[in-house]
C-alpha cells in the first residue's frame, strides 16, 4: 500500500518543522544567554576574595569582569589577583600550564582553538616582572597580541 501526501499535509508538516526549529533556536539562544550570566556572576564570585585583598571597589570588580583594561593600581592588582587564584602567575612570572588549564575551559574541545591558545601560552612564556601588579598587565598584552596574531580575539 502507498501512501500519498497531499500538498496541505506536506505544507502543515513544513510549518510545524519551521516552529519546531525556530523553538529550538530561541530556547538554544536563551540558554547561552543564562550561561553567559552565569559566567560573569561565577567570575564576580571569584573577584570577591580579590576585591576583599587589593581594596577594589564594585566598579574595579565590574571592569574586571567585562574585560575593561585596567588603568589604576587597584584594578591592576585586582588582575594579578585573579590571575593567580587562577593559576595564570605566581606573581613574578607568566605559567603556561594554569593558563592552559583555564583556557581548556573556554575553548572547549575546539582543537584548532586548542592549538591557537597553546601557540600564544608558548609565545608568552618568558613575561616576568617583580611587580605583580605589572605583570598582570604585561601578561595581558601579550595573550592578547599573540590571540590577535592568529585570528582570535582574547576577552582577558
């Protein structure tokens, strides 16, 4: 037995595929958009021992977040906090294996993100500075230039 589908049916699948689609679409774009908040809110609760430490104030800890460059002392030192609860310096140098630990977790499993940031870890291997303040700046500029050069854009 053969079974023919009118066009109305065809055409009432098509739309009810289309909603399912655009569904999925918005509850997939909701979701990131949580995510994204969820983010910032775990990288505010991380701060706030920072804060507490180098006298920030909420706006330092907000800039920080958002991936504002910092300009004062305060805001530098908030970074190399961060920094290093993040395993980023120990306060005197740039430590590859904490940045790779971190960015493994932002990259995910994208490989060619993997070798990109491991290609930019290895080009920043040398930045020292024996204040750590500083440091956090440098080792900033140098991700940053090194994502730059090879296409992909750093949000610190």
């Amino acid at each position: 037995v053969l079974f023919c589908v009118s066009d109305g049916a065809k055409k009432d699948k098509m739309n009810r595929l289309q909603l399912a689609v655009a569904l999925v679409i918005f509850l997939a774009a909701h979701a990131f958009a949580q995510t994204d908040e969820e983010v910032l809110e775990i990288r505010r609760n991380l701060a706030q021992s920072c804060k507490e430490r180098e006298g920030a104030s909420d706006g330092d800890v907000e800039g920080l977040i958002t991936a504002v460059e910092p300009v004062t002392r305060v805001q530098k030192c908030l970074q190399s906090c961060v920094q290093q609860q993040h395993g980023v310096s120990d306060g005197r140098r740039f430590l590859k294996e904490g940045y790779l630990a971190l960015m493994r977790v932002v990259v995910g499993t994208d490989q060619l993100r993997q070798r990109i940031v491991e290609e930019a870890a290895d080009e920043c291997i040398g930045v020292e500075n024996e204040d750590r303040c500083q440091l956090a700046i440098d080792i900033m500029v140098c991700v940053k230039q090194a994502l730059q050069k090879r296409g992909l854009r750093s949000k610190e």
